[in-house]
C-alpha cells in the first residue's frame, strides 16, 4: 500500500505569526480584551453581582451567595468573563481581579454584617502580596467577617500550589474562613491533595449537573462525585441547576445546597434581606 506524500511547507506554515490569519486576528482581539480589562481595573469600573446559593431541603433559605466579579467597558457594558479570565490566570491581571472580587465581598459583607459570602480565588493568589494584605486588613478591622467568609477554588488551580496553600488554609480557618473545591469533578484529581487541604466544601461541576435527571450515564458520574467529596468530609453543593427535574434528582442524591438560574441569577442588587442566616451543614454540625 501506498503512502500520501505530506504537503511542502509554505513560508505561512514555518511562521507563526503568518500561519493563520484568522489566529492573528484573535490574538488581536484577546490583547484589545485585555486591555479593556486592565483599564477597568485601573479606574474601578467593576461590581460583585451576587447569586443565592440555597439549602436543596428548603430552597426558601439561602446559605450564602457567591459573589462574581463584572468588569466593564467604557459603555459601562459587562466584558463577559469567558473573553479574558483563561487569558489572566497566569498573569498578575489575574491576581489583580482577585483583588478586586475579594474588596468588593468584604465591603459588602461589611455593610451586610448578616450576610455570608463567597468570593473566588486563583490559589496563585496566596503568594500575591496585595491580595493577602486586602484580606488581613480586613479580619483585623473587623474579626467577625471571618466567620461569613467562604474562598472558592477551582480544583486545577488548588492542585497546582498545594505546599504554599496548605498552611494558607491552615491560618485562615483560625479567623474562621471556610475554603470551598469549585469544579469538583471536572478534571483530573489527587486525592492525596484534596485530603491534606481538607476543603470544607465541593461544589460539584456544571457540567455533571446538566440534564442529569434524564441521563443515566451521567448520573453515575455524578454519583461518584457526590460519594467521593463525602469520603473526603466535604459538604456537597451542585452549581448550575437549570430545572426542577435536576434539582430534584440531586436532592435525592444528598447535595446539601443548590445553586443556579433555577433559583436566581447573579445580580449586582441582590436583596440581602432574604438571607435568613443559614449555615450548610457538615457531618451533623454547622460549618462555623
């Protein structure tokens, strides 16, 4: 049997920069993004929308909500965070929008003393001097926020510095932080990791909960997330709940708390008065 001949290369193949007009277009648009992003920063044109995230046995009482940043443009339109934040995970730009999240949660919740809030975090972030600063600052002026504070990392990310964010997790939960696993179940996991941080909390990825009360495959996957983040001693929320049918089946399954479009979006004019002081619970107690 023959063999194909491979296609000589052109000048376009060799150069990177020439390979693709279409890849150079992107790149284009990803460094105006960016730049949009940076500037936003820069002149504080930002909000913390915020969304409930509810106990599955009683969706009327909200456990905590889940702050998201929103950057904006100079039209004061919402910069979708799928057009930047892959780009910034590794750059400073993304500790700097960690900063921002976490200022606009603490202030928030220093306004709302009732409220119990969670902000996200890359764990890279632990060793930006900046970030930590906000945050100890902030548990000095006013200690009880420690206790309404939850700091949410994805699971690629926590697995990528554990030795810097073990004794992290360790002095934080002295103020009474709780640390939540988002993603759960997305990727590839160590559980030796997950052991040794001892997350408080898995939040079970969107997209196992997708369309998992019709789809039999997919809830044996999401079984086994639910069973696994219980070995470890993790309290179970399921994001992205879409439908009844969804948040029933979860329910079912023993997630403790749901979030998702089903029982509100994200807002930047959340009503904090129906937060009616819930606290997710953890093998039979509150989490503190």
């Amino acid at each position: 049997m023959g063999y194909l001949k491979e296609p000589k290369s052109s000048k376009f193949d060799r150069d990177p920069a020439l390979a693709s007009p279409l890849a150079a277009a992107i790149s284009v648009q990803d460094r105006e993004t960016l730049a949009m992003v940076a500037s936003a920063l820069k002149d504080r044109r930002m909000r913390l929308a915020f969304q409930p995230v509810v106990y599955a046995g009683d969706p009327g009482i909200i456990g905590f909500f889940e702050g998201f940043i929103r950057l904006l443009n100079l039209r004061d339109q919402v910069i979708p965070a799928r057009d930047f934040m892959a780009a910034v995970e590794q750059q400073q730009l993304g500790r700097e929008i960690d900063c921002a999240a976490l200022q606009l949660g603490l202030m928030a919740m220093q306004r709302n003393p009732q409220i119990r809030v969670s902000v996200n975090m890359s764990a890279r972030s632990v060793g930006y001097r900046p970030w930590v600063e906000i945050l100890r600052r902030a548990l000095q002026d006013a200690p009880r926020l420690g206790a309404n504070l939850i700091l949410e990392i994805n699971e690629a990310s926590a697995l990528q510095v554990p030795d810097v964010l073990k004794p992290f997790m360790a002095d934080m939960r002295e103020h009474g932080i709780v640390f939540a696993l988002d993603d759960f179940g997305s990727g590839m996991t160590s559980l030796r990791l997950l052991r040794d941080l001892g997350f408080e909390i898995a939040k079970i990825d969107g997209s196992l909960v997708k369309n998992v009360d019709r789809l039999p495959e997919g809830q044996a996957v999401c079984r086994a997330a639910i069973a696994l983040a219980e070995e470890l001693g993790m309290y179970v929320v399921a994001e992205a709940v879409e439908t009844e049918g969804e948040a029933t089946w979860l329910r079912e399954a023993g997630v403790g708390c749901l979030q998702g479009y089903l029982f509100g979006p994200p807002t930047v004019t959340p009503d904090f008065r129906a937060f009616r002081h819930g606290r997710p619970a953890l093998k039979g107690q509150e989490l503190a």
